[in-house]
C-alpha cells in the first residue's frame, strides 16, 4: 500500500507539474534569456558524452554482427542495420540514458538544494513563480536542445560502425551506405526525434518534481537525486516500449 501511495504520488504531482509547465507556455510567460543559459548548461554540455557513449555502442554493435554478416554475403546490409538501429533505438535509448544520468541529477540537484535552503520559498515572497523561473526553462531547453544531441550523437554512432566496419572486413564508405535507402526511410527519423523530445521532457520534468520534493537537508538532496536518476532510468525504459509499439502502428 505504502508503494502505491507513492507511485499515485508520483504520478499525480508529474502531471500537475506539467499541466502549470503547460499553462505558462501558452499563456507566453517565458524569459528569453533564461531560456538560453538553459539551452546551453543543458544541451550543449551534453553533447559531448552522449557522442562517445554512442560511439562505443555502435562499435560494438558494427563489431557483434560485421563477420557474420560478411560470411554470410551480406556485408552490404551492415550500414543499413547500424542506421536503422541507431534511430529507433540507440540514439533515444542512450541518449536518454546519459540526460537521466548528467542532466536529471544537476537539476535535482540544484533545485533541492534552493528548497531545502529556503530559496525557493524566498522566490514566492518575491511573487516570482518557481515554475516560470526554474521549471519551464529547463524543460522547454532541454526539449529544443534534445535533437541537436542527438544528430550529433547518431553521427559519431555512425562513423565510429564504419571505422569498426572497415577494420573488421576492409569495406568501403559507398559499400557501407549502400543498403540505407532500403531499410531507412523518413519515419524512422520522425520516430527518432518524437521518442528524443518525449524521453527529455520526461526527465526533466520527473528531475524538477524530486527536486521541489526534497527535505532533510543535504542528506535529503543525495536521497532525492538517487531516487530522480532511478526513476528516470526506469520510466525511459517503459516509456521507450511504449512509444515503440504506438510508432510501430
């Protein structure tokens, strides 16, 4: 009962939280200038790990099914499949997991920390909505900075399959692409970023609500930030199911 309790909770106070999100998108209420030092604190600073840990995945990928397929003659299909991986699955998944990790825990970080030392109620004796000053920059950034992640991370996933392609059976770039055009086609680009834009949304969101939930002092805000990246992790997970059975329609 205790877990249902918080998982009502849970589910109850991340939906609130973006219903007022929501409501102050389009009512306009939006600073420009936090908006931009958000954009840049959340995606830009992320792009970098999210490349190598794309790297290392689709290497490894390139790796597992590069000799089987060349035994097999079918050494053409390898860009193909490392493409058609990357988009529905790779770049949302990993990258998703990276924002859960770097950007979840700084947010729930920061924002615990203003609540447990008052700022946050200081913000309201100011009339300043906690929600316009610290919530909706932080998803709206991270929403228009998730593409950009991840074109930048499916690109270095993609050169890194060629160079293990090409150290593995010697093949040539043309060669590589060739099989794209018959196993890629536009929805699976869509479907790429749909899931991307869901996935940061989310986690930013579920970061911002852990946040305004913490007390305890600092042991609190190490519980909280703990408790956000797990959570993140797991809803990513559940969510990426969900949405792959509703795109895959």
């Amino acid at each position: 009962m205790k877990y249902l309790i918080a998982i009502l909770e849970f589910v109850g106070g991340v939906t609130i939280l973006t219903g007022r999100v929501l409501r102050l998108l389009l009512r306009g209420r939006l600073n420009l200038n936090l908006l931009v030092q958000q954009m840049g604190q959340l995606g830009v600073n992320s792009i970098p790990i999210s490349v190598i840990v794309l790297c290392f995945i689709s290497a490894v990928f390139t790796y597992i099914i590069a000799d089987d397929l060349a035994e097999r003659g079918a050494a053409g299909l390898m860009g193909g499949l490392l493409l058609l991986v990357l988009l529905r699955e790779f770049i949302p998944a990993f990258c998703g997991v990276v924002l859960a990790g770097k950007i979840g825990a700084s947010i729930t970080s920061e924002v615990g920390s203003m609540k447990i030392t008052e700022q946050i109620d200081a913000l309201k004796a100011l009339s300043v909505d906690p929600d316009w000053y610290l919530t909706l920059p932080r998803v709206l950034g991270g929403m228009l900075m998730m593409p950009v992640i991840a074109v930048f991370a499916g690109y270095g996933g993609w050169l890194a399959g060629y160079y293990t392609a090409y150290k593995l059976t010697n093949m040539s770039y043309s060669m590589f692409e060739s099989s794209v055009p018959s196993l890629v086609d536009h929805w699976d680009y869509l479907a790429c970023a749909v899931k991307c834009i869901v996935f940061c949304a989310m986690i930013v969101l579920t970061a911002c609500w852990m946040g305004y939930r913490t007390k305890g002092g600092a042991a609190g805000v190490g519980r909280q930030v703990t408790n956000g990246v797990v959570i993140n992790i797991v809803l990513l997970f559940a969510m990426d199911l969900l949405l792959t059975m509703v795109l895959k329609q």
